[in-house]
C-alpha cells in the first residue's frame, strides 16, 4: 500500500471520501526532473490544468513563470506570488483584462492588438500563432487549421502592421501553442516549422506551447523530457530564448480521486459498482471519453464503475477487472490535471469532495 492508499484508507475511515489525494512530494520530484531535462528552456506552467494553491507552490519553486488563460487565473496567481512572472493568453480577451500588468501578454488578433493599442498603455507581446502545419496524433489541435486561437501568417502581417511607427507595444516573439497530446518527437517536428516561421519575421522569442502528451491507457508511459529537452537544445540559436508551458503533462500524476463503493449490482449480465461522487468532481473521463485509470486492487470480474448522477455519462472507468464490495475504497489514479477544476459541481447538490495532501513542507 502506497502513502496515497494508507490516506485513502484513513479519510475512509473517519468519512471524508470522496477525496482528492494529492502527492505535493511526487509533484515536486517531476517538475525538478523536467526543469534539469529543460536545460536553458523556460518553463512556464499553464494554470487552467490546475489552479489548487498547494500545488502552485510547489510548482513556484521550479518554474520560471506561470501562463495563466484569464483575468481570474491572473488574479488568483499573483495574489499567492506577486514575483513569479506572469504570461496572459488565451481568445476573447476583455479590455480589463488586457489593462492588465503582466510579463507577457499573448495578442490573439490584430483585432484585440488594435484595442491593446487604443488603450495606450505599455506591454511586451507575444503574437500566438495558427500555422498551417500538420498535426498528427494529437488529441486536441488548436491550430493547424481554421480553428478560433490565434492567427494565421495573414493575420501577423496585420499585427506587424499595427506595430509599426510606435514604442509602447514591444513585440518580444511568437507564441504557437497548437495541439495537446504529443510526444517529445512530434512536438520537436512542431517546434522546428514554428521557429523556421518565427525567424522568418525576426522573432527571437518563441514560446512553443503545452500539449505534451500523457498516457491514460499506460499511466506509466511518460513523455520523454530528456529528448525533448536535448531536441530543444540542438534547434536553439544562439540569442534565442526558448520558453515551453505544460500544464497537464505536469500536475496529472500527482493527484488521485479516492471513493468508496455504494451498491454494487449487475444489470443485463453487467456488473455496475455505484460510487460516491463522480463525474461532476473528475469530468475528465466524461469529456475525455476514456476509462479513468483506476490503482489496481484484488482481480475480479470486470466491474463498470459508475458515479451518482442521474446520466449514462456518468461513467468512470468501464469493465475493470478487480474484485469490489460495497465500502470498498477505490482510488483512481491521473487526476491531478482537469479533474475537479473542470467538472460540473453543482450539478445534483451531492457534496463537494475533500481535499488532501502529502509532503507538504511544513509551515506553506
Ligand atoms: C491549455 C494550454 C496549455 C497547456 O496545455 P496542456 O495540454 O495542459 O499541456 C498551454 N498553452 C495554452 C495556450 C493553452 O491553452
């Protein structure tokens, strides 16, 4: 039994499931493993994969910045750390939130450039990118195509023409954040046509975006930081600042979602395990359309496990094969990235889950 079962088992005991568990220790090994396989590449987290303050202090400590995707996310982290730079991006931007104080800001159109103009105020930009590269495999394409995020070549040359004749907008680089889900070598392929592009027009900042990808089929297939880190290394030129912004590929390993069985039946020649909560605390499955990994426990017969909610998509893992009673503890494992902070909450009035953490320093 692993420490984050033995606090399962405990927050059984006295009544607190579900739960969220969180292992801030484990948190804290992987993010200083990918900073030292970054080498000379920033590291920003991207907050929306998950806000909890806990995990952003660990996450403070090793990160160069944080890119937050609202007025609210930037509120949020520079109350807890007026220091740690900060990127704002993200499509529909108010004015509010462009007024806003930050590293930098990621310009979206030459529409919202031309209001971040009007404004008057001073900013360093970072103009997000759509570039027309393919994107194989990847689970979700935020670029690549005609989607609402960022601008296409024709767009930029908007941009550059706004910028022109004036001082307060400094364009620092491009920002192509364009698909999730993909490994170190897609991702390196990705990261070559964006700096071939951002070259092109003079850029020597480039954030390259998140989307690396995890597995939740093989919770212990991990991107491959090293070789990212090295790829990175080799397409770099002198003078370049190189900057990345994961977020779940981060946070996602070190949270679970910890329940205890209600009913257990079998309907239709189906057996069905009825667990506290689901899916409007960990909507991943639901919106993801996969099996929640669940933490191994004795084999049985292949059991759905399913949450409270009155809808058929209320399922968190289907057809897993171990063996559960009624009071049984079940933990599922990758919940630490858009799980609670993505569901539904309120849908149905259950009470919100727990929230629990491990190896947390003293004294935060
Ligand atoms: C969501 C998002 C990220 C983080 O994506 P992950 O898949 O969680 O790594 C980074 N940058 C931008 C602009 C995003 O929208």
């Amino acid at each position: 039994m692993d420490a984050m079962t033995e606090r399962a088992h405990e927050l059984a005991a006295a009544g607190r499931l579900p739960a969220f568990v969180y292992d801030l220790a484990g948190l804290e090994a992987h993010v200083s493993a990918v900073r030292r396989a970054l080498g000379g590449v920033e590291l920003y987290y991207a907050v929306k994969a998950n806000p909890d303050p806990e995990l952003l202090r660990v996450l403070a400590r090793h990160v160069d910045g944080f890119e937050v995707a609202s007025g609210g996310e930037l509120a949020h982290v520079q109350g807890l750390f007026p220091e740690v730079p900060v990127a704002l991006g993200g499509p529909g931007k108010t004015d509010a939130e462009l007024a806003s104080a930050v590293h930098r800001l990621h310009v979206e159109s030459p529409g919202e450039l031309a209001r971040l103009l009007a404004s008057g105020r001073r900013a360093d930009v970072l103009l997000r990118v759509n570039l027309e590269i393919p994107v194989e495999g990847a689970s979700l394409a935020m670029g690549g195509g005609a989607t609402p995020f960022g601008m296409d070549p024709d767009g930029v040359a908007g941009c550059l023409a706004l910028l022109e004749g004036q001082d307060r907008i400094r364009l620092r680089g491009v920002h192509a954040h364009l698909a999730s889900g993909l490994r170190a070598q897609q991702l390196l392929e990705l990261a070559e046509a964006v700096l071939g592009y951002a070259r092109g027009i003079g850029a020597s900042e480039i954030n390259l975006g998140g989307g690396m990808a995890v597995s939740y089929t093989d919770p212990d297939e991990r991107f491959d930081w090293v070789a990212y880190g090295e790829g990175l290394a080799k397409l770099r030129r002198e003078g370049e600042t190189l900057r990345v912004e994961p977020g779940r590929s981060l946070t996602v390993y070190c949270g679970r979602y910890a329940t205890r069985v209600i009913d257990v039946k079998r309907v239709h020649g189906e057996l069905f395990a009825i667990v506290a909560g689901g899916t409007h605390h960990i909507r991943t499955p639901a919106t993801k359309g996969h099996d929640q990994p669940v933490v191994p426990g004795a084999a049985g017969e292949p059991v759905t496990i399913a949450g409270q909610l009155c809808t058929p998509k209320d399922l968190l893992a289907r057809r897993v094969p171990i063996a559960l009673e009624p009071g049984d503890v079940v933990e599922f494992a990758m919940a630490g990235a858009y799980a609670w902070n993505i569901s539904h909450h309120d849908f149905l009035m259950h009470p919100h889950p727990d929230f629990c953490y491990l190896g947390g320093r003293p004294g935060e």
